[in-house]
C-alpha cells in the first residue's frame, strides 16, 4: 500500500455517526407504528416517500441517479476511471407489516454515509461507488422476496416479476407505475466490481459473544417443503385410540424430526416447522388432515441433505404406523453460498484497522447479497441487533454499533476500488 492509499484508509474510519443515526431515524418516520416500528410495505405510497427521501439525499451528495425497469434504485459517485465496474452497496427499504427501523434500511444508509464521507473528505475512488436500493426484498406484498434483485441477477424474469400480484390484485409494474418508479434503466447486464451489504444480524451471536463485527463467511442454503398429512375426521369420543387415523399425531412426530434433525448436524444446521394447520378444526374432531411447512437450513450442501433425508424417513415410517397418507412438495431451493475470499478478507482487515471486536459469522437468512454474489466478488457486514430481535416493531440497534458496521463499510469499499483497479490496469 502507497502513502495516499494509506491515508485514504485511515481517513476511512471518519463516518459521522450522529448523521447515520438521524437519516435513519427521518426515514423511519415514513411508516412509522405506535409501537416503535415501521409498516412500509414495497411499492406503496410509503415506499415512494421513501425513496423520494433515499434520492433527494443522493443528489444532494453529488450522485447521478437512475431507475430501472423493477424499480431498483442506482446512485453513482463517478470515480477516477468512470470504465471501472463499480464497488456497490445497498439493501432494501421495504418492510414487514409490523417490522423495524434497522432490517434493509441500515444497509442502506450506511451507502449513503459512506458517500457523505467520501465527499467531507474529498477522497477520490478509483472505481465509482454505487449505492443500491432493492426493491421488494422482504417479499411482504409481492412473492417471492428478494425480488429487484433477483431480477437485477437474471434469477427471475421482467416481465413474470411484473405481472406478480399482491393479494388486492395489484400487479408490480401497476404499482411501479403508480407510485412512479418503473425506471427505464435496463434490468441486467450491469457489471460489478464488488458488492458489500451492511446489515443487522438479525440473531442473537454477536451480541451474546460481545463482538460488535461479524464477518460474514456466507449464507445458509435453504430448502423449504409443504407437508399434507391426510387420516380420517371421526368423533373424538366413540372411535378407540388404536383405530384411530389422527394426522395431527403424525405431524407432531415430524414437528420433533425436524426439532431433532437441527439438531443432530449441528454448526450452522436450522430447522423450522413455522405453519401448521389442522382440519376441521373442531375440538371434538379428530384432525382428518394436516398442513405444515417445513424449513431446512445448512451451509453445508450434504448436511442440508441428509437433514431432509432424516425427516423424510420419519414421515414414511410415522404415515405407516398411523394410517397417513403424505405429500410433500419442495417450494424453495437456494444453495449454501460462501461469499468471495477478498471481500471477506476486506472486512475482516477493516474491523482488525478500526480496533473493533468482530468474529466470524455466518447468515441464517435470505439477503441481497446473495444474488449479488453470482454477478461479482461480494461480502457482508453483520452488527448485533437488540436481543437478536428482528422482524418486529421492537427491533432496536446500538448508534455505536451501526457506526462501526458503517466504518468497515467504507474502508472495506476503499480496499475493494483498489483491487478492482488493479484487476483492470
């Protein structure tokens, strides 16, 4: 490293902190609950005052700003050498109906602190730096989550994301419309140079190791089943125990299989029954059918596999014991995914410069990230979130935290212009 890189990289650690905490909390307004959270479902007139704020901001930091055709959202601070793909960051500023004021919207602003930054210190980047927002990540109103950017990396198509309904009828592209953000940029082809995504853990580890940085190896592969139990509705009282066809009984035997499949392949194995409904739902009705979800996760692919292998034996041997009949539909595959070597280097070298405490960490949930991943080198920064709470009204985040995760962010992106104009000289 030169003597003006070096420079650049300790003038990187002068976010301002106050300023962070303030955007965040001005844009938490738009939606905001009485409980302390933010309704701000994608691509309703909220979501239009939010993005009219995001834009203005970025304008008044000296970016150009362009829409594409699903409503994601680019500002460009042009670097030295404007053919250099871009060093990216971003997240979402949709929420869930009862969500919070940090999940996606940190990530965000984080991006445009680090273009505040960049412009208060007059430092120049070799690569230009893009700040994203993604439209529909969290999926609330429109399937499937994740959504600018599945697109944005060609895992979904344009014109079947636009022709997706909300449960009023409403298309996407009617609702881009309406709110006026269908954007003529096109949706893909972009090159990117790297791509790093701030972000609240949304868990519990970091705050219960007492590290205020994770350093994020990669996500969890996720494969997701509906589950159809069917026996046979008799009456509670006259029909014995032993002739009885109870899908609830077997369900409550794969409920513990999952339970117990996490269990058994642990690091980093999850699983989750999170629906399960009985029918006819009577008290005095033995369930005659039973619908569930089940929800698998691992970063390992074979353990992913052999966890679902496990349950599926359950199943077989618990539908046979008790007279079931089963269906079970996959509805969800993503891969494990490691995030590129450099970037996690380059925000574990930020952390380790900045004197922040920080460990490895690897991410339980669905991000932008991922999709980013398939189209160029790209990492993540995690900072503890209250008691792991997210996806809630309460779901709170130290300034002091999301301070650091913004300072790791930008030195992180310094680090990342640099290697892409080496890669590209």
């Amino acid at each position: 490293m030169n003597a003006a890189q070096h420079l650049q990289q300790q003038r990187a650690q002068s976010i301002n902190g106050e300023r962070l905490w303030a955007s965040l909390m001005e844009l938490a307004k738009l939606g905001a609950t009485v409980k302390g959270g933010v309704c701000r479902l994608a691509l309703t007139d909220l979501d239009r005052q939010a993005r009219d704020l995001f834009v203005r901001w970025c304008e008044d930091a000296g970016c150009s700003v362009s829409v594409d055709a699903v409503g994601n959202i680019f500002a460009r601070r042009p670097g030295l050498n404007p053919n250099l793909p871009p060093v990216m960051t971003g997240s979402h500023i949709d929420t869930q109906p009862t969500g919070g004021k940090f999940d996606g919207c940190f990530g965000v602003l984080a991006g445009v602190e680090v273009l505040r930054t960049l412009n208060d210190l007059n430092i120049e980047t070799q690569a230009p730096i893009e700040v994203v927002v993604w439209t529909n990540e969290e999926g609330s109103r429109f399937a499937p989550c994740m959504m600018g950017s599945g697109v944005f990396a060609e895992k979904f198509t344009l014109e079947e994301t636009l022709a997706k309904t909300d449960a009023q009828g409403v298309t996407v592209g009617q609702a881009l419309n309406a709110i006026g953000y269908a954007g003529s940029r096109k949706v893909s082809g972009h090159p990117v140079g790297a791509y790093f995504e701030a972000h609240i853990e949304q868990g519990p580890i970091l705050e219960d190791e007492h590290k205020t940085i994770g350093v994020v190896l990669g996500a969890l592969g996720q494969k997701w089943f509906d589950l159809n139990l069917r026996g046979v509705e008799a009456h509670a009282g006259p029909t014995p125990m032993h002739l009885r066809k109870d899908a609830l009984v077997g369900a409550a035997a794969v409920v513990a299989a999952v339970n117990q499949a996490a269990l058994g392949h642990q690091p980093h194995a999850c699983g989750t029954v999170g629906c399960l409904q009985a029918y006819p739902g009577s008290r005095n009705v033995i369930p005659g059918e039973v619908r569930m979800t089940l929800d698998f996760r691992h970063l390992e692919p074979e353990r992913l596999d052999s966890m679902i292998s496990d349950v599926r034996e359950v199943i077989e041997t618990t539908c046979a014991k008790h007279g079931l009949s089963f269906e079970l539909t996959p509805t969800a595959d993503f891969p494990p995914l490691y995030f590129n070597a450099d970037c996690v280097k380059a925000v574990r070298n930020a952390a380790q410069d900045l004197g922040l405490s920080h460990m490895d960490i690897v991410s339980g949930a669905g991000h932008d990230a991922i999709f980013l991943a398939e189209l160029g080198p790209a990492g993540m920064i995690f900072v503890p979130c209250e008691n792991g709470i997210s996806h809630n009204e309460i779901e709170n985040a130290d300034p002091k935290d999301l301070a650091a995760g913004c300072a790791v962010l930008l030195k992180a992106m310094l680090a990342a212009s640099q290697t892409v104009a080496s890669q590209h000289s």
